[in-house]
C-alpha cells in the first residue's frame, strides 16, 4: 500500500463528481424513507448494490444507476441533505477544499412537477451550511443532456446564469449518445449559441465526451463549443492531432480512473499506465477525480493511492494534477 504522507497538509481538490453519487447509500436510504419514497427494494443491502458499483458495469449499466439516485435526490430538501452531506464529507475525509459538484435540475423535477428554482435554490444553501462548517470552497455546474430538446437545455442555462452569484460556476453537457426512438438526433452546434451566452456570463464550460465516445464526437465538442475543460476525454490518446489541440489550447482533461475502469473503457491497470503515460508525454493537463466517491466505493485520497501502487503516477506528477486542479477550477 502506498505511503500518502505526501499528502498531509496538501488541501485537494476535485473538479468531476456527480452530486447524486457522493452521497452515502445510508444517506440516499434515510432521505428516501424520509419522503416516503417507494423503492425497488425493502432490502437495504440490496438497495446497496443498485446505488453502488459493487461489480464492474458496463456503461449503458452504468448509466442506469443514475436514475435512482436522482429519483431519491428530487425534491429541495433532499437536494439540501445531499449537498451539505457531500461537501462535508469530502472535507472531512480527504481534506478537499475546492469542490465542484453537478447535477441536472430538469433531471429531478420529477417530469415538470418541482419547480427548477426551488430545487436550486436548496441545492445551494446546502451548499452555503457546508461550506460555513468547514473550510471549503465549493460550487455547483448545472447539467444540460444530449436527450433534452434545445429548450430544455436553454431552461438549464437561463437557471445556471440566474444564480451565477449565488454559487452555480459553470454549465456541463452529459446523457448517452446512443438515439432512442423517441430521441432527436443531438450535434453540440444545436446548442452552440446558449454555450457561448453562458460563457459570456462568465461561467466556465465543461463537457462530457472522451469518455463512450470517440474522437469524432470529441473533435466535434471542441469545435463548436469550445469547452475549458473536458469530463474524462481519454478517447483523445488515439488521435495525435487531437492531443496537439488540447496542448495547445490548455483544455484540461478531468479524468476518473476508477470510474473508467469499473465501466468498463479502461480494461486493466496497464491500460491505465499507457493512458496516463500517454497524456504525460503529449503534455495534456489533467486532473484526478472520482466522478461520484460513494457510487464508486472510492475516495479521492484512494485514487491517489491506487495510482501511486500500480506505477501509473509518481508522487510528483499527482501533486501536479492537483494544482492543475486548483488552477482549472471554475470556482474564483
């Protein structure tokens, strides 16, 4: 097991975690039944095993487990719960005191019966108690989704610049890519033009893709919507021209190994080293992250520590990616 006492007194930080999975299934379980929610199960320990991933999924699995966690975190008060609990819990046991955490408000709604601002508006004053406890900075990216129509995702962007002061920093696009019957055809330029009204605002942008994805699609993100920061992106390897424009421009990778690796996209601990080795010698910017620590069954001190045993990161190039981190993040 790898020593991390080079990271004693070392304030983290985490870019990529998705609100619903950095809460604890105990939590998810209390504030289900304090709602009155109806589960799947009676059985907790089965509950577990839908929030978590206890086995390796592969990633339209993965996906699935959102749904749940969403479900449960829809209403203002659970969203309160959730956030102060994460924000907490990411001080408290990995010493993290920039956190960036995301979520889709239209996606806990319950189909247009919660009102976008109540849910919001809890979300950050969970936020706020949090962050008045302990001495962390935090801050909220609203989520569009490539299944939204394009009023959808202007409704998130309207909601994400309305409370760019109260704590919301930047806006992500996310969702599968795979069409459905009843999905239309998504290409990022369909909503190219409320990106550059968020940007314009002074949000940062972020955006999914590198990760199920191939170059293409990445290649097609960047161009029209010229993203700061990518979620995962490690699709990128594969294409030198690719890793040349990501150098050049500073576009900064937020990868989540362990996520990776339990979906399925990144088979082995080897696979992992060439990918990092990769991005290392093309000079890509990168930062750890866990994608969502109580869904993963990892924390970010454990990233660090799983990185460093298998010879994938040295202690001084995780250090790097932690100031990059601090460096990248939309929070100012």
């Amino acid at each position: 097991m790898a020593d991390l006492s080079f990271l004693n007194g070392v304030e983290l930080a985490e870019l990529h975690t998705h609100l619903g999975f950095s809460v604890s299934p105990t939590m998810l379980w209390e504030i289900a039944h304090n709602q009155g929610l109806k589960l799947p199960t009676k059985d907790y320990w089965e509950f577990e095993k839908m929030v978590t991933m206890y086995e390796s999924k592969d990633y339209e699995e993965y996906l699935l487990l959102y749904d749940l966690t969403e479900k449960i975190t829809s209403s203002p008060e659970a969203l309160f719960t959730a956030t102060e609990t994460a924000i907490s819990g990411a001080y408290r046991k990995n010493n993290i005191t920039k956190l960036e955490l995301r979520v889709n408000p239209i996606l806990r709604s319950r189909n247009g019966e919660r009102d976008l601002d109540h849910l919001i508006v809890y979300a950050l004053h969970g936020m706020e108690r949090a962050c008045l406890k302990y001495p962390v900075e935090a801050g909220f990216i609203l989520m569009m989704d490539r299944r939204f129509s394009l009023e959808e995702n202007e409704a998130i962007i309207e909601k994400a610049i309305k409370y760019r002061k109260r704590g919301v920093v930047g806006i992500d696009l996310a969702g599968p890519i795979k069409r459905t019957k009843n999905s239309h055809a998504f290409r990022p330029k369909d909503i190219k033009q409320i990106v550059k009204k968020a940007r314009d605002y002074g949000l940062g942008v972020t955006v999914h893709t590198g990760e199920a994805t191939n170059v293409e699609e990445m290649w097609e993100v960047i161009r029209e919507l010229k993203p700061e920061r990518i979620g995962h992106g490690i699709a990128c390897i594969t294409d030198k021209k690719l890793m040349k424009y990501l150098k050049d421009h500073k576009i900064v990778l937020e990868t989540c190994p362990t996520s990776n690796m339990n979906t399925k996209l990144i088979k082995d601990f080897d696979e992992m080293r060439m990918v990092y080795r990769t991005l290392i010698e093309n000079d890509i910017l990168f930062t750890i992250n866990t994608d969502g620590p109580e869904m993963q069954l990892i924390s970010l001190r454990k990233e660090y520590e799983k990185l460093l045993d298998n010879a994938i990161l040295s202690k001084e190039e995780l250090l790097k990616a932690n100031e990059i981190a601090h460096k990248a993040s939309f929070i100012q």
